[in-house]
C-alpha cells in the first residue's frame, strides 16, 4: 500500500484541497499552480503573468499565507489504512 492510504482517502484529499483554493483568488490560484504545479521559477512567473520578479514572489507568498490560514480552520480528511 501507498503511504496516502485508499483511493477513497486520496480523493477526499484532493477534493480538501480543491475547497481551499476556492479561497483564493484567481491570481493568487495561477500564482500557486505555476510555482508549484508547474514548477516555475519566480522571473518566469512574473513575465507569464506581466509582473516583476519580486511581485510574483508576494503574490505566491501570500497566497500560501491564505491557504494556511484556511487550512488551519479545515483540516485534512484523516488517511484511511
């Protein structure tokens, strides 16, 4: 078995984190999945996006702060075994 448990559970995570990206906004979600779905350094972010460097850099970050912050508030469905 897989250290993320049944396909049930793998799912329900999935759909965890579905719900927190709904807190963001549609910036902040293609910040986030460019830098971390993509793996985009912060200079390509920012010129697919039209923004500096150093803006992409805020914007992934504060979207990570908000997802934290949800998260926090909903935590993970539990790995079934």
């Amino acid at each position: 078995m897989d250290t993320l448990g049944t396909d049930e559970s793998r799912d329900q995570r999935q759909e965890w984190v579905a719900q927190l990206l709904k807190h963001l906004n549609a910036e902040q979600r293609q910040a986030i999945k460019l830098r971390i779905v993509k793996a985009r350094s912060y200079a390509e972010i920012g010129r697919m996006l039209g923004i500096s460097e150093g803006a992409a850099r805020v914007r992934v970050h504060r979207a990570l702060l908000r997802l934290r912050d949800v998260a926090e508030k909903q935590p993970p469905p539990p790995v079934a075994d």
